[in-house]
C-alpha cells in the first residue's frame, strides 16, 4: 500500500497495489500494522455502506461533535464520487480548507479523514456505493454537518446536485456554528 500525506494536515491518499496474475488479482486494502506505522488510527468500530441511484447525489457535510468525533477510511466500491473534506479543527492553520479526490473502484484509492474534519461527497455515476469504515460508534445527538455550499469552503463540486436530503441542503454556515 502507499501512503500519500495530503495537503491538509492528518489527510491521507491510501493506494492499495494489487498482485496481478493470470488468475486476476489480489489486493490488500487494510492493514493495522502499516497504518501504525504512519500514525494512523487502526481501530474502527463500524464498516458503513452508502447507494446513490443518481449521478450528481450530494451527502454531506457531515462531522460529530466532541467527545464524539471520528475516523474516517471512506473508498468507492461500484461507480464513481468526488470525495470531499473540510477542515474543521478549531486551532488548525488550514481551517475551512478542503481537498477532493476522485474515488473509484478501478483506482482503488481510499481517503483517511482523521477526527475535526466535515465529509462528504458526489456520484460522479449512478448507481454508486460508498464504503465507510468508522473508528466512533453513531452517536445521534452528536452528528451534525455544514452546508455543502458555505461561501467559507467555496467547493467546487464537479455537477450541479441532482438529489440531496432536506437536512444537507440546509445545514449551517460554518460562521454560525463558530458563533
């Protein structure tokens, strides 16, 4: 596997590298001991599963709130995403920065979203499925999100959304949840 720091700070680029014979191949998408080795978490509580039947689906901003906060190893496992995250974290340099990444199941890059940081994503596709393994148990009275359009991030999502919950198109701005 290789491990690529991403501009902002705890981010990382996650490449697995296939063994490919006339077989097919064989491909190693997790392993504890060389997260360690780049400090990384390695303990994950739930493994998640999202399906977007329409190309141009938005989900997120989402995040929970301390002592609630998360881990993150999201990756594309049918059709395509834009994966996007938002630094959040109060004394961080690059707060209200974000990074995104293009997630499929052919380039098998997986993103490492450490805690303090919004997520969230496009289907660049129909019929896309996102897997999530998270390092918190979901806490409902902690989960919350920021506004996928909040002039402070300025995202430049690759197409207009075509669906999108009534609670991610009207999440705050980040400026109130600071306020």
């Amino acid at each position: 596997m290789q491990f690529t720091q991403a501009e902002l700070k705890g981010v990382w680029l996650i490449e697995p590298t296939p063994v490919i014979d006339d077989r097919g191949s064989f491909t190693r998408v997790f392993c504890e001991k060389e997260m360690a080795d780049f400090g990384l978490a390695t303990r994950f509580v739930q493994h998640s599963r999202s399906h977007s039947v329409r190309k141009g689906t938005l989900r997120g901003l989402h995040f929970q709130e301390e002592p609630h906060t998360e881990v993150k190893l999201v990756s594309c496992a049918c059709g395509a995403i834009f994966d996007v995250v938002v630094d959040l974290r109060p004394n961080s340099p690059t707060r209200n920065r974000w990074l995104g990444f293009e997630l499929t199941p052919e380039n098998m890059k997986q993103v490492y979203i450490p805690a303090g940081f919004a997520h969230g994503f496009q289907t660049l596709t129909e019929d896309a499925e996102v897997s999530y393994l998270i390092s918190q148990f979901y806490t409902p009275h902690a989960a919350t999100g920021v506004r996928f359009n909040d002039p402070a991030f300025s995202i430049n999502w690759p197409l207009m959304p075509t669906a999108m919950s009534e609670r991610d198109r009207t999440w705050p701005l980040v400026r109130k949840l600071v306020s």
